[in-house]
C-alpha cells in the first residue's frame, strides 16, 4: 500500500476496493491478507486482560497474534496505530 502523499489526487479508499463482495482474502506485499484478520488480532488483544499470563488459553491467544503480526505490518497498520497495551506491544515485537 502506498502513502497518500505519494498520489495527493487520489480518492480515498474504500473496503470494497481492498477486498471486493465475495472475495474473503488478497495478497499484500507478498503475504495472504484474509478478511477479519485485523478484527481477529484485536479481539484476541482485547481478551489478553481478562486471561492469565500462563495458562493455555493465554499461550493460544499469543500464538494467534504472533501469526497475524505480519498481516498487521503488511498492510500498514502498525505504521499509524501503535499499541497502548505493553504484551501486546511486546507480542508484536516478538514476530518481528
């Protein structure tokens, strides 16, 4: 994805144009972009607070987050949102 500065004129952009009807997923900067990824690392970010460091359900929400760091970064997400929570913070610089 580009910067707006880089095409001042062009429109903004709109889901459909990222990811028409009917299509559940697309390639971005070389890696496969499914529909819902981005809700699903903050869902599973949100639900970190009310888990235990430690326990099974914890290490399943990490893992998933770690797998979708790369969609985060694909897409530019982390290039204007940071996190405010510290473990998230620390879960994406572990997937770097």
């Amino acid at each position: 994805m580009s910067h707006s500065s880089s095409h001042p004129h062009q429109p903004a952009v709109r889901p459909e144009d990222v990811l028409p009807e009917g299509i559940d997923s697309t390639a971005i900067n070389g890696l496969t972009v499914r529909k819902g990824s981005v809700a699903a690392f903050v869902a599973n970010a949100l639900r970190l607070d009310d888990l235990a460091e430690g326990t099974p359900e914890y290490a399943a929400l990490v893992t998933q987050m770690r797998e979708l760091a790369p969609v985060l970064r694909a897409i530019g997400l982390l290039d204007v949102f940071r996190p405010r929570s510290p473990a998230v913070e620390r879960i994406l610089a572990e997937a770097a």
